[in-house]
C-alpha cells in the first residue's frame, strides 16, 4: 500500500507533514511531495491548490511518479442542507460537478461519448468505510477528551451521502439553490472532489473524500470560511487521518 494524502490548501494539511518519518521532498512543476513513512504505511502528502485541474494535475502526478494505490482526500465545503452545522463532516458516498451539464448534447449516428457522459463517480467501498471509521473514531475520542486541542464543545455531526463539485466558491442563496434544484440530495459543495474522484476511477485506486463543514455556502461563507480555516482545520485533518492511517495499517 502506498497512500496519497491531498488537502486544496496549506492550512489543510501542514501539519501532516509531522506525521511522516524522515520525509523525502521532491518538487514538480508548482508543487511539493512529501513522501515517507507513517508507522507501518508508506505515504506521499501534496497541496493541490483550489479547483478542479489542480485536483486532477495532483492526482495524476502521484499516480505516475509514486504509483500511490490508495488515495485520501480532507477539507473544507459549504453546507448545503439547512440541518448542517458549521464543524459538521461528510464522507462522500458519491460525486458529482454541478458545473457539468451534457443533458442538452443529443449524439447521433456512430458518434459515442468519450469515457463519460455523466460526471458522477463513487469512491471505493474499503476505504470510503476505512475512512467513516475514522471520522467516527474521532468524534468519540473528541467527545470523551482524547483529541488534544480541539474546543470545548465541539461535536461534530457525521454525514454521509453526495458531495458536489465546481469551480466556484458558493457564497449566495441564489447559486445555493441552482445547484439544490439539480441536486436536491447533495450534503455539500465544494471545489475538488469530483475530479479528484474522477481521476482516482480512471486509475483505478481505491480513493475517498472526507470533507469539514466551513460555511452555510451564503453570504457569510466568506467570513465563516476564513474564521473555521484559521481556528481549526489543521488540528482536525490531523487528527483524522491519524486515525485514518491507523486503521488501514
């Protein structure tokens, strides 16, 4: 096993990197890989950047020059359902890009979409269970005192279902509500998990997609984003994928 750990943005998974055992760096075009080990699994940790492409760029790169065969997503969405609350976590039970829409292409003849015609994907079943696993280990171990500086009080609820995928920040109703009128099922939005789930599938690893509710994606997203990202992130992909690891050793 070899495991790919990617976060969109530093304050995602800095801290990782203590986890890794004398780490290796190599630099590729833009990015950092650090690669080592993390008890008894051998991992390469990257920061991908915001967006769809720096998502699939990422991936890609690990795949060809780490031949990773397991992959780990973590960060941060915007609440979708009115029930979520901020500090919430969803493991992704599908994909989806909401800025996708082919429904309107009508091919004729011999002409066949090529590899896809509908943008939803599903990670794979071992790891999206490993990674459940985690995230209810962590909300036990938080609840009794056993995660060290997390907030009082902090209880995290955790989701299960879609995750949508576009390369927008969702900061107004009215954008919520486009994408719950195509969606109406979807926990959250986001930037990356589609395409990262995307390219996990062509490849063929087993991949899945944890992500921490930062915002209600309306219009105090951007002060909400900015406020959870700065207080706790960090200390809660950490801990996470600690467990993460853990278990799939």
């Amino acid at each position: 096993m070899r495991l790919g750990i990617i976060g969109a943005m530093k304050e995602e998974v800095l801290l990782l990197q203590a986890l890794i055992d004398e780490p290796q760096e190599e630099r590729r075009g833009c990015r950092t890989f650090y690669s080592g080990q993390v008890g008894q699994v051998e991992v390469v940790l990257c920061l991908s950047g915001w967006g769809k492409v720096a998502a699939a760029a990422t991936v890609a790169a690990m795949v060809e020059r780490y031949d990773i065969t397991h992959l780990f997503f973590i960060g941060l969405a915007g609440a979708l359902q009115p029930e979520m609350n901020v500090g919430d976590l969803v493991v992704a039970k599908s994909f989806a890009q909401y800025d996708v829409n082919l429904a309107s292409l009508k091919l004729v003849g011999k002409v066949q979409p090529p590899y896809y015609k509908k943008f939803e994907f599903r990670p794979d079943s071992q790891m999206y269970l490993a990674v459940r696993k985690a995230a209810r280990l962590f909300a036990f171990k938080n609840r009794m005192g056993r995660i060290a500086d997390m907030p009082g009080g902090y209880y995290p609820v955790i989701w299960r279902g879609q995750i949508v995928t576009g390369d927008r920040f969702i900061a107004a109703k009215e954008d919520k509500a486009a994408i719950m009128e195509r969606f109406p099922d979807a926990l959250c939005a986001e930037m990356e998990g589609a395409a990262i789930a995307q390219v996990a599938s062509e490849y063929g690893l087993k991949f899945a997609v944890l992500r921490i509710i930062s915002d209600c994606a309306d219009e105090q997203a951007s002060k909400n984003f900015n406020r959870f990202l700065l207080r706790q992130t960090g200390r809660i992909s950490m801990a996470i994928t600690k467990l993460l690891i853990a278990n799939l050793a």
